[in-house]
C-alpha cells in the first residue's frame, strides 16, 4: 500500500468504525472489539509510512479541489509524522484503559463515548496530515465539534457549563484570530500551503508580520496560551479518558502542533530570526509558563493540578516554536510525543485511583501508595518524564529546549524553564511520597485495591513509553531533526 493511501485509510477508518461502534451499542464486548480492531489498524497504516517519511519522501493526496491553488490536501512530513505517531499509539492505550475505567466508574453513554471519540482521532490525524493551512483549519474545527460530546458527557448542569466555555473559546478563538490570519496569508501570497523554509517570506515584513504571528498563536485556543486557557481547567468536568484524550492524545496537542508547524512551514525560521516577529509573543509564552505551574502548586484536586500542569507544559512547545531555532524546534517536536506519555500516564492514575478508591483529592491519598503501588509508581515515572528527569524521554525534550534558548539567545527562556521545572518537582512529586510515606487516618483504606485490569495494562503501556523514549528515542529525534532541514 503507497504512504498516500495508508493516510486516507488512517484517517477514514475512524469515521467509517463510528456507525458499527453505534450499531454494537448493545453488546459492550463487541463495540469495545470494533474499537480496538479498528485503533490496532491505524496505527499499523500509521507505522507503515514511517520508513518512507525517514527516507525524504513527503507522500501527498488532493482530497478536494475547491479553487485553482485552494483544495484539501493530505501531505505527510515530519512533523506530522510525529503527531500522528503519538495521537494513534495513544488512541489504543486509551481505548484499552477505557475499558475498564467505563465499566469500573458504570459511565453512562458508552457507545456515544466510543463513537465521538473515534471521530475525534480522525480529527486529530487530519491535522497531523494537513499539507495546507485551509486543510489544518477544517480539522482543526471538525476536533472541536466531535470533542464536545465528550466534555459534556456526564449530562450535568456542570458538564453543559463546561461545555459552553470549551467550545466558546475554542472555536471564538479559531474563527474570530485564526481563521481572519488564514484569509490574510491566503490574500498577501495566493497560496496556503505548507512549504520547506516558509511562505511568507518577503510578502510581509516588520510590524504586520508580527501581528499575523500573534492571530495565529491566540487563534489556536488549543493551545492554552493564557489569557485563552480557561477552558482546559474547565473541562476536567468530563471522563478521565477523556481529560486523556484533551491533554495527551488529540486536543491540546493538535493546538501546539499547529503553531509549531505555521512557525515552521508558513513563516520560515529564517523569516522569524531575521525579523523578530516572534520576539515579543516569547513573553506570552513565558508567562503561561510559569504562571500554569504556580496555579498548579495551588490545586488540591488532582485533575485540576495536571490540568494546570498542561497548560505551563503546552507553552514549553509554544516557546520552541517562537524561539525559531533548529535545536528548539527539535525540542518543541520531541516535547510532542515527550509530554504525551508523561502526561497521559499521569492522567491514567488519577482515573484509576477514582475508580479503585473514590478518591479525587491529594489531601485524600496519604497511604494509598502502599495499597495500590502499581498506580503510583507510575504516577512517580510520568512525574519524572514530566520533570525532565532521567530515566524518562522528557529529559531529551527539556534538553534540546534549553540548547535551542541558548542557539537564540534568549537566556531568559532557559532561566524560566529552569524555574518551572523546580515547580514541577513541588507540585507532582509531594503526591507519591504521601501516598507511600504519610500514614492514611482513613480505616477503610486497607480494603482499597488497584484498578481493573484494563487501566493497569494502559498505565503498563504509557509509563513503559516513558521510559523507553529515555533509551531509545532515535525514531521520535530523526523525525524531529528533520522538520528544521536536518536531513
């Protein structure tokens, strides 16, 4: 099968497996089948096109041509690789963890569930395959609205709420900044497309160049660049599959990505040096940094404080992609699949100690670390990653991150990563020293035990990527490399 068709099954396998997950709605066994048959090939097509992309070949497929140099276009290059790589490995493990924290929580609206979040990963991989910005845009949109289902799950007033914020901003953000940014590169260069070295280079300069910079990085709300954050926090409302899939698999990474790949492939990292048209957003991107991880410090509830940690961790992305050097866009791609597994890994404990002990609070969890050891070792692995310590894979990202601040120059940046991931050690790893260390005045904690088995094969899964992209992250650092002209 040629890397071109392999794009169009990943993405259309997804949307076609919606109606018999729907149609199996009553027979749980086989709808759960359909979802993981059909996850397990995905990723297969996925894995298939990553020796070609490695070899130079950039596969493309027309989708649709809407006007003489307008249309849908597939296109596969590294970047992408890398996302589609992370959103369809992730999409199996979660549907695997899924299994048991559904059935272990009794969650209503099950096959719903499955069906909005198989549209969501077909979503997510036309993003990753986007080869022109009006392509990126209308999966872009198409996430948005396949996503909402799932904020909204549980049905409650809360939920609704939550809902209403999630898809005002999201959606607010990409119509009101982003898509006015689209119609603007479309009306300066008559053209949309993704380009080795960038676009817009020599078709706008000086002031209006930084402006269009900045529609796009506020209108890609995905991202969680403050003050267009809020409705991240918001939507811990829903499912931990589903904050799973917001924080690690689709959503929040599908925003970065973009704003990586528009820095990249729109503006040129030599238009952005030699202009400075990025320079004074760096601060935005400084700010949420350090600003995410204080609030994090400050949240009690678990979901909230990794929530909070997303957002400051997002921006590590944000900030590679302004600081538009070859080593920080290498560290910005590797924090891609790096804070992914780190994150989902995370995500995946805090669903399980709800559903095997109730507990949602970290005042809560002192001793549960001696009754359920398996969760929160993994807990204190996805911190690690999330720190950027060894033995995990974000110890590579950090550290390209921190080379490609000094490559630019911009030592402020390398001090405010620095500071964050101090804060990072304050707010994550207080959780698993209580929980095997502190002595639980709660009596019926004893008779607590770990997560069906489903979730621990899933948090099995992630926090053995955790350590494996420590060991062996050539596949993830030769894509990378490559995005900024390495080969």
């Amino acid at each position: 099968m040629s890397p071109a068709s392999a794009m169009q099954l990943a993405v259309a396998l997804p949307v076609a497996a919606s109606v018999p997950i729907v149609l199996t709605g009553r027979s749980p066994n086989l709808r759960e089948l359909v979802t993981l048959v059909t996850a397990a090939v995905v990723l297969g097509l996925v894995g298939s096109t990553v020796p070609d992309v490695l070899a130079g070949e950039r596969p493309e497929l027309t989708l649709l041509q809407l006007l003489p140099g307008l249309s849908l276009t597939f296109r596969l290059e590294p970047l992408g690789m890398i996302f589609a790589l992370v959103a369809s490995f992730l999409w199996l493990v979660t549907s695997i963890y899924s299994i048991g924290y559904m059935r272990g929580h009794h969650e209503q609206n099950q096959t719903r569930f499955y069906a909005c979040f198989a549209l969501a990963i077909a979503s997510a991989l036309g993003v990753a395959f986007a080869g022109n910005m009006l392509t990126l845009f209308v999966a872009y949109e198409l996430l948005s609205l396949s996503t909402y289902p799932l904020v909204t799950h549980a049905g409650t007033d809360e939920a609704k709420r939550a809902g209403r914020l999630y898809l005002g901003i999201l959606m607010g953000t990409s119509i009101g900044f982003m898509l006015l940014a689209v119609m603007w590169t479309w009306h300066i260069t008559g053209s949309l497309d993704f380009r080795e070295g960038g676009l817009l280079a020599g078709q706008i300069e000086g002031p209006a160049a930084a402006a269009l910079l900045a529609l796009y990085v506020f209108g890609i709300g995905k991202a969680a660049v403050m003050p267009f954050h809020r409705w991240l926090p918001a939507a811990m409302v829903a499912p931990t599959p589903v904050s799973a899939l917001l924080h690690a698999v689709a959503v929040v990474k599908s925003g970065v990505f973009a704003i990586l790949k528009i820095c990249v492939y729109l503006f040129g990292l030599d238009f952005l040096t030699s202009t400075g048209a990025s320079d004074w957003l760096l601060y935005f991107a400084g700010a949420t940094i350090l600003i995410g991880s204080l609030i994090a410090m400050r949240q009690d509830n678990l979901k909230a404080r990794l929530a909070y940690s997303t957002i400051s961790q997002l921006s590590y992305i944000v900030a590679g992609a302004l600081l538009a050097s070859s080593l920080a866009t290498t560290g910005a791609a590797m924090h891609i699949a790096m804070h992914a597994f780190g994150k989902i890994t995370l995500f995946f404990c805090a669903g399980a100690i709800l559903v095997a002990a109730h507990k949602t609070e970290i005042s809560q969890m002192d001793g549960l670390g001696r009754v359920m050891p398996l969760t929160f070792s993994a807990f204190f692995i996805g911190s690690l990653s999330i720190i950027g310590l060894p033995p995990t894979g974000g110890t590579w990202s950090k550290f390209y991150l921190a080379l490609g601040s000094l490559e630019a120059g911009q030592m402020w940046i390398l001090v405010t990563l620095m500071i964050s991931s101090v804060l990072n050690i304050a707010y994550l790893l207080p959780i698993p020293i209580r929980a095997f260390f502190a002595v639980s005045a709660d009596s019926e904690s004893q008779a607590i035990k770990e997560a069906p088995l489903p979730c621990l094969i899933a948090i099995g899964a992630s926090t053995a990527g955790c350590l494996y992209l420590f060991f062996d992250p050539s596949v993830v650092y030769e894509l990378a490399r490559r995005i900024a002209g390495g080969g």
